[in-house]
C-alpha cells in the first residue's frame, strides 16, 4: 500500500478446464455465507486458510502480506472459478501500520519458493492485512490489483485481525473490483465434521487462528478436535457504547435542566424572564427530540453506524495514501525536472564544442586552399607572351650552337700527311 511498491513479473498463464472441488469425491466443500450466483467461485483449502490467519494475527501493529498459489480453471459448462492451495509470505519487508512494501528481496524469495512447488500451479492473487482499519480495498491497494494482479480471475484477500473479519475481491467483467459475498472452504471428505465446525466459528465471527489437525498432523475426529476461541473486542462496538453513554448523559443533563424550578424576579422584569424561559424550554425540546431520534438509531440500527465508521477510516486512509502518493509524484516530477535542465546544459555546451569545431574546420580549409593568385604570380600573367617569346629564342640558340659545336668537331677523314698538315694550320690559323 505503499507509492514505492515494487513486484516481479507475474507469469500469465491461460485458464483450463477441470471440475469444481464441490462437485469431486475427494473433498468436502462448505460456503461460509449464502452464495451470490454473479460472484466468482473461490476455493479455499482450509489449512491454508487457517495459516493466512495465523499469519496476519502474528502482528497487531504492522500491515503483513503475501501472495496466493493455486490455479484458475474453467469448469465443463464453461464457467470460471479459482482454487488457492497456497501461499508464500513475504519475508523480507518494509511496513506500518497504514502501509506495507514489498521489496526486491522479498520477490527473490518468492520466486525461490515457487521453484519447490508444482509446475501446474501458480500466482492466482496476493493478500495482505488491515490491522484494525476494516476490509476494503484502498486506492494504493486497487492501484496494486490494476498494475500487477489484474488477470480477469487474480483475487485478493484482506485481513483484519483486529476485528476478526476477512474479505475475498475479484474483476468483474466492466473492469472493477467487488468484493465477494461468501467463499467457500475445502478438505477432504474425512475432515466433513471438523470443517463445519470451522465454518460455524467463522460465521459466529470467531477467530479462525487455531488448527484443525492434531499436532501430529493428522486429523483427530469430532471428539477430539477442540478451537480455541479468543474474544477480541471490536473498536466499532466500543464505539458504539461510548456514543450511547454520551447520549444518555446529555438526555440526563436535559431533563435536569427542566426539572429544576426557575427562581422569581421582580415584577419589572417578569415578562422578559417568563418569555426568555419559554424560548429556553422550546430549545430543549427540540435539542430533547433530536437526542430521542439519534438514540433511536443508535440502538435499532448499530450495523449502520459500523458502516459509517468503517466508511470514514477508508476515507482517512485514502487522503492519507492519496497525499502520500501526490508528494512521491511531486518529487519525481521534480527530479525529472533537475535531470532536464542538466541535459540541456550538456547540450548546450555540444552545441557550443561543435561550433567551435565548424570554425576551426573553416580556418584549415582557408589555410589550405591557395589559389593561383595567392601565390603572387600575377606578373607571370601580366608578361606571359615575352617570357615564352625569350624562352623560345633561347631554345632555338641552344639547339643551333650544339648542331654548330658537332659540325666543328666532326671526324675529319684521312688525307696524306702533307694535306693533314696544312688543315691541322689552316685550323689553327682560323681558331
């Protein structure tokens, strides 16, 4: 009942077909009140009762739950109904007494503890305890059953061991919980006697603490069973007598009033006093009839007034849950706020990195792409046609000196030595 509620994941599995424990030799079935035909069929194996009884009255002062194992099924003609063969208790938990946790520790246990049981059964509900607050389900505990327990045929049970009361609620077809009429209980055929005798103490509303079984485990017949039956008194029946005591008294206090003698004053004054008494007697008889009427509901209609005090501790709890949940909402939203800002300061400071990114990136593009111009060879522009003219005249010189030079030092070709010596002068003479 708790805004911090935490649970595992419930495994879904598909209703199947099979037949109702009232209508198989093996058990022996007995309603617990007159049967509602709209309500759905809750079976409830009687040990298994009787140890969710013993659990919740194991803590007066804390809210204790747990989960309920069993199977849903479909009979032959087609309709629902749901068998609890177990339950799980939860362990490790955080509670007070106006709200009750499960914690991450606490589903590991469960989930450890399903292991051990057959595969054919499963989570069919979960139950848990209203220490002296009356059977309903509160916002936080619809909150639970909508968001974690909200198969067509998952139940919950509550517990108030205080007023030894118990309340089964199931999902109807338009999408709401009820709460059923009666249930039914369950053994085996050879436990028929002792299991009436546990039904008649529960619809005399005795508490359902004690066991059916021997401490040797086995069932010990009608004349040996014995129920330890503990009277508790019921905060609403104490209620009850208080208001009739204070009623009573402010009647007694009433007719006191009017049965005293209204002493004398002067005659000057006569006709005021006399008027002011009559107005004094006509209040007390009206505020005397309305003592009567409240009196008169008081005793003829007690159940009444149990319902309007159950009605306004739900209503208490509900605020007190509803302000509970407001402030967790309100923190998250604001935490939710604190982690928007954050990630807008981060993005503005990638926005900031990218563009410092996008400017360095322009001024290595600027560095690297150097025209033709920015190299300052304008004057190769400006005199392109003489300088091609000088370098084309310079190649042609070159070209004509080198065939010169080659002419000039041909070979010459033999010649008699007289002839070789006049050219070998002649050259000289030239050169």
């Amino acid at each position: 009942m708790d805004a911090d509620i935490e649970f595992g994941d419930v495994r879904a599995r598909g209703p199947t077909t099979s037949l109702r424990p009232d209508e198989q030799h093996y058990y022996v079935v007995v309603a617990t009140a007159s049967i509602d035909p709209q309500d759905l069929p809750i079976f409830v194996d009687v040990d298994v009762m009787r140890e969710l009884e013993q659990h919740a009255a194991s803590n007066l002062d804390m809210e204790l739950g747990g989960v309920l194992i069993g199977r849903q099924l479909i009979d032959p003609s087609g309709s629902p109904f749901v068998v609890v063969e177990d339950s799980i208790r939860a362990s490790y938990y955080e509670a007070t007494r106006g709200s009750f946790k499960f914690t991450h520790e606490t589903w590991e246990q469960i989930s450890r503890d399903r292991q051990r049981q057959p595969s054919s059964h499963q989570i069919v509900g979960w139950y848990h305890t209203h220490p002296g607050w009356g059977i309903f389900l509160s916002g936080m505990d619809k909150f639970i059953c909508e968001n974690f327990f909200n198969r067509p045929l998952d139940v919950a049970l509550v517990i108030d061991p205080h007023a030894n009361q118990r309340g089964w609620f199931y999902w109807t077809e338009q999408g709401t919980t009820r709460r059923c009429q009666s249930f039914y209980l369950m053994a085996h055929r050879g436990r028929e006697e002792e299991l009436h005798r546990y039904v008649e103490a529960l619809n005399e509303r005795e508490t359902m603490m004690t066991g059916l079984r021997s401490p040797s485990g086995r069932s010990s017949g009608a004349e040996t069973t014995t129920f330890q039956l503990i009277e508790r008194p019921q905060r609403t029946d104490w209620t009850v007598v208080a208001l009739l005591m204070m009623q009573f008294l402010a009647l007694l206090i009433v007719l006191l009033r009017m049965a005293q003698p209204y002493a004398t004053t002067a005659d000057s004054s006569a006709s005021i006093a006399g008027q002011t008494t009559q107005a004094t007697i006509q209040r007390l008889e009206v505020h005397n009839e309305v003592l009567k009427e409240t009196l008169a509901l008081l005793t003829n209609d007690p159940a009444g007034v149990q319902r309007m005090g159950e009605e306004l501790s739900e209503a208490r709890l509900s605020k007190t849950y509803d302000t509970a949940a407001i402030a967790s909402h309100v923190a998250r939203i604001g935490e939710m706020e604190r982690l928007l800002e954050s990630n807008k300061n981060s993005l503005r400071m990638a926005e900031n990195e990218v563009q410092s990114l996008r400017q360095q990136l322009e001024e290595m593009r600027a560095r690297s792409s150097m025209t033709f111009e920015s190299l300052e060879f304008g004057w190769v522009q400006e005199h392109g046609v003489w300088f091609f003219i000088g370098g084309l005249a310079l190649a042609i010189g070159s070209v004509v000196g080198a065939a010169w030079w080659v002419y000039r030092n041909r070979e010459e070709p033999n010649l008699p030595k007289g002839q070789s010596d006049q050219q070998s002068a002649t050259k000289s003479t030239r050169w």
